[in-house]
C-alpha cells in the first residue's frame, strides 16, 4: 500500500488536529450534559462465563435467545475469539418502523467473545441505540428481554456514558458527522431494483464485502442489510479484523461493533459514515496516540470505498 496520503485522509488529519485543540481547549462543549440525566453505555455485559469452550456457550446463547422469542437473522466469526448472533423480532421491528430511520435498529447484536480464559456474553445496549436512531421509544422492554434471557452485569463501552439528549445529536468531534449525515453508496429506479443489485454484488464479494442478514420493515420501503468487511488486496484497512485489532483493546470486548449496516430505502442505498459508526460505539476512543483513531485513519476512505462497490455502485475517479 502506497504511504502517501489522499485529499480525504488530509482532510481527517487537519479535522482531528483542529477537533483535539478545539475539545482541549472548551471541553465538553459538544455535550453539554446535565448531571442528573442517566447516562447510556453501547453495551451490556450479561454474564462471564469461566471457560474457554467457545461452541457451547454460542449454542447456549442461541438456545436463550431463541427460547424468549428473537429470531436469530445472522451470525458472524469476524476471528476466531469472536462469535456475533444477529436478532429481532416482530416488537423491534415494529418499533423500527415508527421510525424515520429506525430501519438502522430493526436488529439488535449479541456477542461471544473469548478474552483470555473467559468467554463475555454481552449485546448491544437496546436504549443506547434507540436513542442514537432516534427512535420513538426507549426499547426498555427489548433490553429487559434480552436481559433476562442472557442476563446482566453491567452497561459499558463508555467511562462516563452519554445521556439520551447527547446520543440524539451526537457528533465525536466538532466537524465530523452525524447521524444524519449519509454515506451515498448507490441509487436505483426502485427498491426491488435496489435489493436485486445490491443482492447480487454482496454474493459475488465486490470490495470484500458480503451479507450476513437480511431485515425488511413491512409495510415500508426500508430494508437493513448486515455485511461482513474481509477487506481487499490495496484496501486491507477496511477489513473488520484489521480495524478491531486497532481499537477493541480493553479487557471487557465490544465486539458488538460489528457488523457494519447497509440501508436500502426506496432504491437508494447508504450507510453510516465510519467517523459516526465507529465513534458511536467507542465514544471513548482518543483522537490521537496508540489505540486511537489516528491508528485507523486510513479507515473512512477505505469503508466508503468496499461499501460502495458492495452497493454494487462505481467508486469516484
């Protein structure tokens, strides 16, 4: 791979220079936050398993979930220590639907992950992305379900976490996206147009990119397509092993990041840009130094790029 820098990686090097000076010199400014709010975490730990017996504790998972109603769409191994169950059901999507873009929540991820000698049971944290989705409700009744089937130890992924007002118009740093902010990947006459190109190029892995699930809202235009991102030779850096190897580097794993989303609503396709999605789910992530996202900062273009050929769209000259 070339080490030269392109006019966009230039761009997020002068915005995260500009954004670490900004935040360092008013911190907090881009929240704002009162004390007494509750403060929301990505993620909730379940339970700690002490073994090393990866199988069973994926089959006891899927056995749980199962048991209480979710429907399992997906399933992903991004490596070997980390094992991803994709779920919804009929109240979530319904949920999802009363949405304007709720189509991004319609599925909800759980998690087996080995660190070490244990295996963390954990998923994504049901309020937490309701309230980043903007959804009409809190999905407490979707969390206490999917705590009671897995169980709960304690929300994480954030220090201090983010209040609902914060996640409703969150941006990491001042000059980088928001949740409304699109990623265009490709458009289409329609949306069964869409769903038949997009189909086509996930199945034929265009940028090292393929589906994992699949969940349609009835009664709208609004599909979620989940992707798995090898990555491709001149683009590894948008490989989902490359850019977890870089940030997922605390002891309790959040690798319920994963997997990166399409949405396809009447004929367009998009997604979220990677300053938001990955920021989202690490909110804590320093700007600069080890571990942080100047370590991936060939990440945006590169995700941008493998979804887009993914989309079965044309990349820019």
């Amino acid at each position: 791979m070339k080490n030269t820098l392109n006019v966009h990686q230039m761009q997020i090097l002068l915005f995260s220079f500009a954004a670490f000076v900004f935040s360092s010199v008013l911190p907090g400014i881009a929240f704002g936050a009162t004390s007494g709010e509750k403060h929301l975490k990505p993620f909730i730990l379940a339970q700690t398993i002490q073994s090393t017996d990866m199988n069973k504790a994926i089959t006891d998972t899927k056995n749980k979930l199962t048991k209480n109603n979710f429907q399992i769409v997906g399933e992903y191994s991004p490596y070997k220590t980390s094992h991803i169950i994709i779920v919804t059901n009929d109240q979530l999507k319904k949920y999802a639907s009363q949405s304007d873009n709720g189509v991004y929540g319609a599925a909800q991820r759980v998690t087996v992950t080995l660190a070490g000698n244990e295996i963390q049971i954990a998923f994504t944290n049901p309020s937490y992305m309701a309230n980043v989705y903007r959804f009409k409700t809190d999905l407490a009744d979707i969390s206490q379900s999917l705590k009671s089937s897995l169980g709960f130890e304690k929300e994480y992924g954030s220090d201090k976490g983010l209040t609902a007002a914060e996640l409703r118009d969150y941006q990491y740093k001042w000059l980088m996206p928001y949740f409304t902010d699109r990623l265009e990947l490709a458009e289409y006459a329609d949306q069964q147009e869409a769903l038949a190109a997009v189909n086509k190029a996930l199945a034929d892995n265009k940028g090292g990119v393929s589906k994992l699930y699949q969940v349609d809202l009835d009664g709208k235009n609004a599909t979620v397509i989940g992707v798995s991102m090898k990555g491709s030779p001149g683009n590894e850096c948008s490989g989902d092993a490359y850019i977890m190897d870089k940030i997922d580097f605390k002891k309790i794993k959040s690798s319920g990041h994963l997997p990166y989303e399409i949405i396809i609503t009447d004929g367009n396709v998009y997604a979220l840009y990677a300053e938001f999605r990955i920021a989202i789910n690490f909110p804590d992530l320093s700007m600069m130094g080890e571990n942080s996202f100047m370590s991936i900062m060939c990440a945006p273009d590169s995700i941008k790029q493998a979804l887009t050929l993914g989309a079965g769209g044309a990349l820019d000259d």
